[in-house]
C-alpha cells in the first residue's frame, strides 16, 4: 500500500487588543455557481487576507474529512481579528458550500484556482472597500497565491504559509522515500511522477494498482498543472512584498523550501517559527505521532508566533 502526506491531494488605524469582529457569509461567482466563504471585517482601510486553502478536500476552516480537524485558518482569522486585521477564508469549487460551483472537483486545474482567487479579490474589494487585499496561501494554496500575484490586480502582497520551495512532483518523491514501505514501488511512482511534469498523462493500464489512489484519471490534469509550477520561480518573477512563514517542525514542507523561495524573492521576509507544524499548532518533540495527533485536535491554539507575525507583516505596508 503507498503512504504519502501528500500536501497537494493564506493609511490604517489598528489597535492591539481590538474586540473580535463578527463574521458573516461572503459569495463571489464560480464557474458554474458561487463561491461561498466567511468574511471578518475589520476597521475601515484596515488590511485584508484571503485565505487560499491547501490540498485536497480543505474547508475554508483549514479541516479536511480526510482526518484534520485542526482548524489553523479559523483560528488564524480569529487572531487577526483581535488585532483589527479582516480576513476571509473560502471553500474551493466543488467542494463543501462552493459544491455548486463546479460538478467536478477534481476537473480543475492551478489556473482555474487562480480565476476564482481574481473573483474573490473583486468581492472582497466590493464588499469591504479595500484598495487591495492580501493573499495567504497555505501549502499548496502558495503555488495559487504565487499564480494569481502575476496575473491579478490589487494584491498587496503574499503571505506564504507552510509553501514548497521545490515542484511538487519533488516534493512527492521525497515523501514517498521518507517512507520504506514504499520502496517496491518507487520506481513507478517516480516514472510516473515524471510523465505528469512534463505533461504526458499516465495510462492506468499501466499503472502498478497500489498507485490508483495518487495517480487517478480523474486527477491527472490537476497533478499536470501543478507538477509542471516552480514555486520559486513564480516567487522571483513578483517584487510585491512577501512573507514566508516556516514552521521548524513541519512533516511536509521544509525550512530549506523556505530558504529556497527567500533566495528566488530577495525582497521577501522570512520567518521560522520553532516548534511549529504544517497545520500551525505547537509540538515540542520530534515524535511523528505526536506531530500528527495535532491535525485532529481542534481545541488547540495556533503555535506562538504565528499570528504576530502576520499582523506585524500587513500593517507595516
């Protein structure tokens, strides 16, 4: 059986402190019905982050019914909130209250998240008058951000959280080998991780069945477009200002894939947070188990430092 974690399948007048702002329902147009969301709001021309989920079935919460019910991007916005930042965090198309947006999930690719990411930019400026908004993009929700910063007006600048430095078809390989009991398919699963960067989709005829899972038809084209993505290079082609967020602690993405988007975005801030992980919570050993016990453990705050960072980063531009 192959084992992965596999992070592809976020002028003003602020007061620290501030009362926690309510949050309402915000829908921006989809493909082929709307985008739902949950806005905060904060102080007029207070800055604006929206959130653009990681991989796979993640609700704009930052859960997934997948196992992770750790809540980052709730409790994120939650904290920016106290501290007069507004926020919005989203559902991607197809799934969760964005379901009617599209009949597919899976039948999307990088650059339609990019589309919907400029929809919600206009509802956003729309909804709350702001000049330009921020973008958060978590895991594989940075390559997006880093995506739509090239194409699409009125972005302040990227919030990059838990962001590969690498591919992500590299990325896969090293999760697959960082596992032994993945070894008797290695070989196949890096042939066809290669195919799919550089384009060619993979005939399941030919695929060892234990590989189904990772590699499905219906996928394919989503894995293309983001295998095919360099996310440093996309992070040198922006001169917006950047912040790159690293837990030291994090099982999926390393402190050397930060290091490596840093070199690519010389104007870019880089903060590691120690003793964080890839869903933002606090581990204080080296303990897989315990590390992974985190994803499905709600009532546990975001690690210290992760939300100041992101307030000290908006409201410095």
């Amino acid at each position: 059986m192959l084992s992965a974690i596999l992070t592809i399948g976020i002028a003003m007048s602020l007061s620290a402190g501030a009362p926690a702002k309510a949050s309402s329902d915000i829908e921006a147009p989809g493909p082929g019905g709307p985008l739902r969301g949950t806005i905060v709001l904060a102080a007029k021309d207070a800055p604006i982050v929206l959130m653009i989920p990681g991989s796979g079935p993640t609700d704009r919460d930052g859960n997934s019914p997948l196992g992770i019910r750790a809540a980052p991007y709730r409790l994120l916005a939650e904290g920016l909130a106290e501290q007069g930042v507004g926020s919005v965090r989203i559902d991607k198309r197809g799934m969760f209250a964005s379901q009617g947006a599209a009949a597919d999930a899976n039948a999307v690719t990088i650059a339609d998240y990019v589309r919907d990411t400029g929809a919600w930019i206009d509802a956003i400026r729309k909804r709350a008058g702001a000049g330009c908004v921020w973008l958060l993009g978590h895991s594989e929700g940075g390559l997006v951000a880093l995506a739509a910063a090239l194409e699409m007006d009125h972005v302040c600048g990227l919030i990059l959280v838990a962001v590969p430095g690498r591919p992500l078809g590299d990325v896969l390989k090293d999760q697959l080998r960082a596992n032994p009991a993945n070894a008797p398919l290695l070989d196949a699963a890096e042939q066809t991780i290669d195919d799919l960067s550089a384009g060619r989709r993979v005939d399941m005829a030919t695929l060892q069945p234990a590989l189904a899972p990772l590699f499905n038809p219906g996928v394919q084209g989503f894995l293309i477009s983001a295998f095919t993505l360099d996310p440093a290079e996309l992070a040198g082609l922006t001169g917006k200002p950047m912040l790159i967020l690293q837990g030291e602690r994090d099982l999926q993405v390393s402190v050397a894939d930060a290091k490596r988007l840093r070199q690519a975005a010389p104007q870019a801030t880089l903060v590691t947070l120690p003793n964080t992980n890839h869903v933002l919570k606090q581990v204080l050993s080296d303990e897989q188990g315990a590390n992974l016990a985190t994803y499905a453990t709600s009532d546990l705050p975001l690690a210290p430092g992760v939300v100041d960072a992101v307030i000290r980063f908006v409201t410095s531009r």
